[in-house]
C-alpha cells in the first residue's frame, strides 16, 4: 500500500481520515488498541492523535506509558513510509523515550523526518508528543533499521 498516496485520496471524503487510521490498525492490529486517528501525512511528516479513555488508563488514571509508545510508534511508522524510497524498508530497533509529564487528556504525537535523512543501517526518527494545552508530555526517539529491499506495509 503506498501510504501517502491512499490518504490523500481518502482525507477528502467524510470520515476520510477516520477510515484510513482504522485501514493502518487492520493492517498491523497492535494499533487498535489505542484507536488512533491520523490527522496530517506529509512526505515526512506525521501527525497522529489517541483519546483518553478507560481502555488505555494505567492504575492512575493517566494514558499508560506503553500506549503513548504505542502512539509515537504509530506516527513514526507512517511518516517514515510516507518518506522513504520505495527500494527500501525498515525495522524498529529500538525506542529511547522520555517522560516529561502526566499524559492527561488527547495526545498528540508528531513524527517528522526528511527523505534526505535516510541511509542503510539505523536511522532516529524523533516524536514529539503534546497534551490538549500544547504542552510537551514525551520525548520519543526511535531507532529504525533500514535496509534495501521491497516495502511490505
């Protein structure tokens, strides 16, 4: 699936952007978990959002540490397919994140990354994730394994 090119034909009906974030979740099912929905995709920039709801609570009641990873990887994954040559795939490797507040309310996760950037071997893609007041609750940096070859998402 070429992930840009999809949105930009499915960000223009009702519920567009809606139906693409459900079509991403279906496609790697981890994702559902957190329900996400893709605001913004750019060739290199993503834009990604969860509600704070029950379902992703932890024992007190803040958004649990691993769903706001679950969020940045979610935004990361679609900015970097966004971006990168079509001669070329990725891995996650690994993620240094940083918690810098309480994750209370609607998160907002951005992943910006420059098709310039790429190269074989690892990659850090950075996330940036906000609260409702525009605040920054998580710094994520994730490391990404690329490789030449056929993209499989």
């Amino acid at each position: 699936m070429d992930v840009l090119k999809t949105y930009k034909k499915l960000e223009k009906w009702p519920m567009g952007k809606w139906l693409y974030s459900r079509v991403v979740s279906m496609r790697a099912p981890y994702f559902s978990t957190i329900k996400p929905y893709l605001k913004e995709l750019e060739n290199g920039h993503a834009v990604a959002t969860m509600k704070h709801r029950r379902s992703v609570h932890n024992h007190i009641k803040t958004v649990h540490a691993i769903a706001v990873c679950n969020l940045c990887e979610f935004a990361m994954g679609l900015a970097v397919l966004a971006t990168m040559p079509k001669n070329m795939r990725f891995l996650p490797k690994s993620m240094d994140i940083h918690y810098d507040k309480k994750a209370i309310g609607t998160l907002t996760a951005t992943a910006t990354y420059a098709e310039s950037e790429f190269k074989i071997g690892d990659n850090v893609v950075p996330v940036i994730v906000t609260n409702e007041q525009k605040e920054v609750i998580t710094r994520a940096y994730i490391t990404i394994y690329v490789t030449e070859g056929k993209q499989t998402f």
